[in-house]
C-alpha cells in the first residue's frame, strides 16, 4: 500500500507541493491530473525518492521513502516525462543492464527479459538497437525496464506524451494489464480523455493543492450535487422555460441548440416529479435526461486553471 | 570468499556500444582503426629516426594525452543529463560508489591503455640505445644501460601515466558539476592550456626566468626535498615543478648528470638535488593525490545528491 502523508516541497518561498495526502491499494490505477506546472512532477519524483520533500512523507508497504530511499527503491519502477536510453546497444542488452543493476540473479534474468518483452509486445524488437526504435516502442521498452525487478508500485509521468494514436491505445492496454496484475500504478497527465478509460481512482491537483482525490465514480457523485438535467420539448420552449423557473429546485436553464438544460438541485424522488408535472401540465417532451459529468466536466469544475 | 556484485556500468563503460559499433560498421570502424594505427606507427618511425631524446618523446606522449584525456572523460556525467539516463540509474541498487567507479574505473583503463601504446616510443629514443637489431644477431637486448635510465623511464612513465589520471578525475568531477558535455570539454581544455602554459610563463616573466635550480642545487637530503616541496607553493615554484612539460624535461637533467661522469649542468648539484626531491616521483604522487581529491568530490555529491 503507498500512503501518501502531507507531502510538500517548497523551493524557497515556491510552493511546488503542498501537503498531500492520498492512499492507494494494489491494483488501483490513480489518474494524477492537473495542468502543466501543477506539481505533478514534483510529487511523482518524490515519491521516486528523487526529490527530498520539504515536510512530510509517504510510505510503501509500510517503508519510509524519506527515511529509508535505498530500500524503496527496489520497490518501485519509474518512467519519467523525459527520458532517454542508452544508445548502441539491443533492448536484450538494454534490459540485462538494468536486470543487473537491480541485482537480478544471472540464472533468472533470462526469463524475466522474456517476460517483460512479451508483456511490452517488444519481443520481435529484441535484437533491434535501441536508437532505431520508434517512439512509441522507446516508451514501451522504458516501461519495460521499469519492470525487470518486479516492482510494486509503477510512477508513470506522462507516460504517452508524444505518442501516436495507436500507441497511445497500446499504452493504455498496458497500463490497464499492469493494474490488473495488483501492481499500484500512478499515472500522469494532462490530457484527461487518456486516463479516463482506465483508472479507477485519480486526484486532481492544482497550483500544488490536491484539490479532490478518490474513486471516479465517488468524486463524480459528489459533484453531482448539483446536476444538469436536458430536457428537449417538441414546439417553443419559452413556455417550458418559465415554467421550470418556477420550481423551487431550479437553479437556472440555458438554451443549447433546442435542448434546455435545467441545473437542478434535488434528488432522484424530484426529479420523476419534475417529468409527471410536466407531463401533467400538458407540455409535450421529446428526451428527458440527466446530464451525467466525464472527467473533463470534474476537471473543469474543481480547478480553477491557476499553477503554482 | 563474498563475491563482489557485477557491475553493469563499467561493463557498459568499457565494452557496451563499442563491440556492437564494430559489429555494425565493420568497415568504417575497420578503416579508422587502420588509420590510427597507421599514424601511431609514423610517430613511432618519427621517434626511433630523429634522435629524439627520452624527454621529447616523453614531451609527445604528454601533448597526447593532454588531448586525448579529456576525451575519455568531459561526457561520464553529463551525457547521463543530457541523454536523461541518469534518474533511472540513480534509482536502480547500484550504490554511489559503483557508478562512480563503473565510470572512473572505464576511464582510468583508457588511460592505461594509452599509457601503453606509449611505451614503445618511449623505448626506441637515442637516450635509452635500444638497438632493435640485437636479438637477432643472437644479443641480448640491454633496455636500459646505463642503469640509471631506469628512474628516468620509470619517473617518466609514471608522469605520463599519473597526469592522464588527473585529468580524467577532474573531468568526470567537473561533468558532474557541470552537466554540459560541451562545457566541460571546453573547461578542461582551456584549463589546461591556463596551467600548463599561461601560468609558468606569468610565472617566468615576475620571476625574470629564474626557474629555481639554484635553490634545487643546495638539497642534500630527502628531508630536505621534502621540505622543498611544502616550500614550493608558497613561493609558487611548484607552477613549474607540477608542470608535467617541464618536469619531463628536467628528468634530462638526471639522465645526462648520470650518463656522464662530468655534470653537464653549471651547478653539478642540481641533479642530486632533483633526486632528493623524487623528481617525476613526487609530481605523479601529486597528480594521484589530486586525482582522488577529485573521484573523492564527485563521491560526495553523488551521494549527497541521490541519496545513495
């Protein structure tokens, strides 16, 4: 388990990061989202023991990364945002490099670079030079080297920046398998629609302040609070408008290309009563439904587009 | 008996990219090698048929590793920045003090290796009467006669060898500070060229050419040279007798007070007096005990910075 306790780091009177806390579980894979300059980084490479924080820590399976670094580090594999490889040698090479710098028995190295290259589908690739790869296969042999040692938590900095659409899917699957397998992914990005199909958790952070974090669904509850019903009528909505003014639940409607949509502050039990005395009072409605919020909506609602 | 853990980074340092560039470009890696073969066999002729004396072939080997030093060191670091390699080694189990010497330990058996190639020019010279055609008149070779050709060979052998690994200690230390391959090139070059020629020649100009052999002449005891030594950098005599150019030179100094039974020198003692100061001996102590002030720096901030 990782658990994040009041993390920050300051870098003179910059607060890059400021006190998170978070907890995550094998097998979750956490969505880290927030604009450039957030902070992101800086929290990532903090808890790759990169970076001292200025005040608190975390800890994996109950280990001090600010205390006790060398003995995390086996614990955890890292892509950074911008990363690079060592150039005139094979992926095989590459990853024995990397299987020996983690002390991976010789007797077993072979089997684990078989593993992980059939797991990154860079197994045609093994006897290509790392320099000829392509972008997307560097990033996937960059990941691949994160896991040679097994780790259990996986810090992945905008691990498909930069890539085509294809390796982009490609990445996600992988991602996907990772957590799937019970290992604590920790992915970040900016670009929402890329996280949204495969983490279960995120957090959202903003000028340093992790402003929400939690299950998808959980968050998209909670600011659903105050939900956005569409109601398309059949002839001139002016009518319906007024009349939904009227409802004490109503906080206000707009117009977008014939379809009203009415901010609403009541429940489930109101809103079916809000349809039958429509309905009751003779207006004719073509699709009634609830406007239900993707990651981008909870983005847009929480941050306030400020960095740090 | 523990073995001692394999350590990737100077297998890579070493071997890594350089067999797998043979393997891929035979021919343009072939033809450079012919090339510098070649050449270093024209310098060999130009030695053995110019009557070139020990300290000008040993002066030729210095301008040598003067350029070629800085080579095997100015990128051990700060390609590692530049290439963004240098997060995912730091996180890996290899401790501060196995990168460093994966690194250093490449570097020094390049040193080694020149050191080597040196060798034979710094045989075939009309000091040491080597005669190539010898053995097969059924002689045996006598390398060094007279005898005490010896310490000049060994004190110039171990001058070469000991300023190259100065050089290669500083460069990987100025690397690490530095993190720009360019301007550490560009430092221990221009570095060079500050110490080993500006500076004796501001030196010659406040001193009006006096290089100090008077003082030398008037030691009679190593205790003395010993002191001589400590003396030297107040009185900043030790800009020439550091010099590894002019140390070389002044080993003539011994070898022609030797081969002679009258001193060829005005002052007759200022030989002994360079025996007593370990000339060529003293200098290579220096240039090591510098060299590990430097391995012992960039130590230091390894740790320091990685939490190694």
């Amino acid at each position: 388990m990782l658990d994040v306790k009041g993390l920050r780091k300051e870098y003179g009177e910059l607060v890059a990061v400021r006190d998170i806390y978070f907890q995550l579980h094998p097998g979750d894979v956490f969505g880290f989202i927030g604009p450039n300059g957030a902070g992101k980084t800086t929290t990532i490479k903090m808890l790759a023991t990169l970076l001292e924080p200025t005040a608190g820590t975390a800890t994996l399976n109950g280990i001090d990364i600010v205390r006790h670094p060398e003995e995390v580090r086996p614990l955890l594999g890292y892509m950074p945002d911008f990363f690079g490889l060592y150039e005139g040698i094979t992926v095989t090479e590459y990853l024995e490099f990397f299987a020996a710098a983690y002390r991976i028995p010789r007797s077993q190295r072979a089997a684990i670079i078989e593993n992980v290259l059939e797991l990154t589908d860079l197994t045609v690739k093994k006897d290509a030079y790392v320099e000829t790869l392509s972008r997307g296969m560097q990033q996937r042999l960059c990941l691949a080297k994160s896991l040679v040692h097994d780790p259990i938590l996986l810090l992945l900095d905008e691990p498909a920046s930069g890539l085509d659409p294809r390796a982009r899917i490609e990445i996600k699957e992988l991602i996907r398998e990772l957590g799937a397998m019970g290992k604590i992914v920790l992915v970040s990005s900016h670009i929402l629609p890329e996280l949204a199909d495969f983490c279960n958790k995120i957090g959202i952070i903003e000028k340093g302040e992790l402003l929400v974090w939690g299950a998808v669904d959980q968050i998209i509850q909670q600011l659903q609070a105050n939900r956005v019903l569409a109601i398309k009528p059949l002839g001139a909505p002016e009518p319906l408008i007024q009349r939904l003014e009227r409802e004490a639940h109503v906080h206000g409607v707009e117009t977008r290309d014939g379809t009203l949509y009415v901010h609403f502050a009541g429940g489930l039990e109101e809103q079916a009563d809000l349809l039958s005395a429509l309905i009751h009072d003779g207006y004719r409605i073509a699709a009634f439904r609830e406007e239900s919020l993707d990651l981008e909506d909870v983005f847009m609602q929480i941050t306030k587009g400020e960095v740090s | 008996m523990k073995r001692r853990p394999e350590n990737p980074l100077l297998r890579y340092q070493l071997f890594g990219f350089t067999l797998n560039r043979w393997k891929r470009q035979p021919w343009l890696y072939g033809a450079v090698a012919i090339g510098g073969g070649l050449t270093y066999l024209l310098v060999l002729l130009l030695v053995a048929f110019s009557n070139a004396s020990f300290p000008v072939a040993l002066q030729l080997c210095l301008f040598a590793m003067c350029l070629a030093a800085p080579l095997m060191a100015y990128h051990l670091f700060s390609t590692e920045y530049e290439k963004q390699t240098w997060e995912p080694l730091a996180l890996t189990r290899l401790t501060a003090w196995e990168i460093l010497w994966g690194k250093w330990a490449a570097a020094l058996a390049r040193v080694a290796l020149l050191t080597l190639l040196a060798l034979p020019i710094l045989f075939i010279n009309e000091d040491l009467h080597i005669d190539l055609v010898s053995p097969f008149r059924g002689r045996f070779i006598t390398i060094f006669e007279p005898t005490h050709a010896l310490y000049v060979f060994v004190a110039g052998v171990s001058l070469l060898f000991c300023w190259g690994v100065l050089l290669v200690s500083l460069g990987m230390w100025l690397s690490f500070l530095l993190k720009r391959t360019l301007t550490t090139a560009s430092a221990l070059y221009a570095g060079q060229v500050f110490a080993l020629a500006l500076m004796p020649t501001l030196y010659l100009i406040f001193s009006e050419g006096e290089t100090g052999s008077q003082l030398i002449a008037t030691i009679r005891s190593y205790r003395e040279g010993f002191a001589w030594w400590g003396y030297s950098l107040f009185t900043a005599q030790a800009i020439l007798a550091l010099n590894p150019f002019w140390a070389a030179n002044e080993l003539n100094a011994i070898y022609q007070a030797w081969e002679t039974t009258s001193w060829n020198r005005t002052d007759p003692l200022y030989p002994e007096g360079l025996i007593y100061l370990n000339w060529g001996f003293a200098q290579s102590a220096i240039y090591l005990a510098l060299a590990l002030l430097f391995a012992g720096l960039t130590y230091r901030r390894l740790k320091h910075a990685w939490r190694k």
